[in-house]
C-alpha cells in the first residue's frame, strides 16, 4: 500500500474507492441474505476503518489528511452550527425511525464508520492527490463524485425532479465541506457531519412537509430545498469569513 500511495496518490485513492464501493455492495447482499439489515456492512465498514487508520498512523498521515485541529477559530466558523441544522431538517420536520430497532442499531453502527471512510478516502487521499497539480479541478471532483452517487435514488423510486434536487444539495455539500477542508485544514468537521447526516436519516421522515405538499414527493422536494438553502448561506459564509489561503498542510 505504502509503494503505491508514494507513486501515486490519485491512483491509490481509486483503489480504495473501487474496494470501498465493491466491498459495501456485496456486504449488502449479504445482510439480505441473512435477513440483518447493515450487520455485514457495519463489520465491513469497521474492517476498512481499521485497516485505513492503521495505514495512516504508520505512515503518520494525520496532518495530510485533516485528521487534526482545525487552523481557524471554532468561533469563526460560527462553531459549526449549521452542519448539524441541515443534517437535522428531516428530523426536525418528522421524528419516524426508519428501520426495526436491530437494523436501526446497526445501521447507526455503519454510518459513523461511513461518514470516516468516504470523507478520508474522497475528500482527504483523493483530492489530496489531485490537488498537488490541480486545485481547482480537485475541487470539482471532490463536489461532483459525491453527488453522482446520489442518482441510484432513481432506482428507488424518486422521480427525477426529486432527484435532480438531491443531486444539486448533494454537490452544494460537498463544495461546502471541500472549502471547509481548505480553508481550515480539518476534515474533523467534514467526518462528523457526514456521519450525522447519514445516522439522522435513519431516524427522520420530514412528514410536516410531507402533510404540508399533500404528497411524499413534493414533501421530500421540499424538504431537499431547505437543506439546499442551508448549504449554499453556509458555504457562502465559509467562503467570506475564513482566510483564502489554504490551510491545508503537506
């Protein structure tokens, strides 16, 4: 691993993803299979974890991967507050669990993991690597991959202006949590919303806003609109109020 991070980071990265996005899609077969709900996906996420922040303390990649305290004020970045806000509008809109109380545990057990794995490997080894050569095109990439994912939705039912909603917040969040990175040198922030968020959406149904469209799709619309606003008054913040000069470290 060591040899192949040293000759190309970039490339290091996409392995990790392929592994990443390979290794939770057949862990979720598995969990079918077995009637468990996140079970083999919680144990897979763990693994990877494991062997990712073993990686990274032998080869002391803390610093380089934002796993360290922020280079701005909490204060400045008016303590993070609106983080949780946006992850918390579908809770705060319709308290429902989603899942029986065993797939719920589980599910919640995954998602801290999630929200590590997918921001160190996107936001920290892949756009660390690009970044060397080209900041801006890194930044794009680090926006646009983690709105890509968002189109299997149309698999599972949501029509495709709902979609395309949850495709522009899902972008906007990640150009927000990029710049955040940027500006302050800490994804801690970035790993912690990430994991929220996902966590939350276990446990939200956003149903005021369903009863208030008269439809769960117009509900969801709704509901991806404010986070949406949330995002972009937060990023233009983040983009006002912190130094432009990164703060990112080698």
């Amino acid at each position: 691993m060591k040899k192949l991070f040293d000759k190309n980071e970039v490339i290091f990265a996409v392995v990790l993803i392929v592994i990443y996005v390979v290794g939770s899609t057949v862990m979720t077969q598995l969990s079918d299979m077995i009637g468990f709900g996140f079970l083999a996906e919680a144990v897979f996420g763990i693994a990877l974890f494991a062997v990712l922040i073993a990686f990274i303390a032998k080869n002391n990649l803390y610093d380089h991967l934002g796993l360290c305290k922020s280079e701005v004020s909490a204060a400045k970045m008016l303590f993070y507050i609106p983080l949780p806000i946006i992850a918390a509008v579908g809770v705060i809109f319709g308290f429902a669990p989603q899942y029986e109380p065993a797939a719920l545990a589980t599910h919640t057990v995954y998602m801290l993991f999630v929200g590590f794995l997918e921001e160190t490997i996107f936001r920290g080894f892949l756009f660390r690597g690009m970044a060397k050569n080209n900041m801006t095109a890194a930044v794009i990439v680090s926006a646009v991959t983690f709105g890509i994912g968002h189109i299997v939705n149309l698999l599972n039912g949501y029509d495709i202006v709902s979609n395309l909603l949850q495709i522009v917040y899902a972008v906007g969040v990640g150009l927000l949590l990029v710049f955040i990175f940027i500006r302050t040198g800490s994804l801690i922030a970035c790993i912690a919303f990430h994991s929220l968020n996902n966590i939350l959406a276990g446990f939200g149904s956003a149903q005021i806003l369903v009863d208030l469209a008269g439809n769960e799709q117009g509900g969801q619309m709704i509901n991806v609109g404010i986070r949406i606003v949330l995002t972009a008054a937060y990023l233009l913040y983040v983009l006002k109020s912190t130094p432009k000069k990164a703060a990112l470290k080698d």
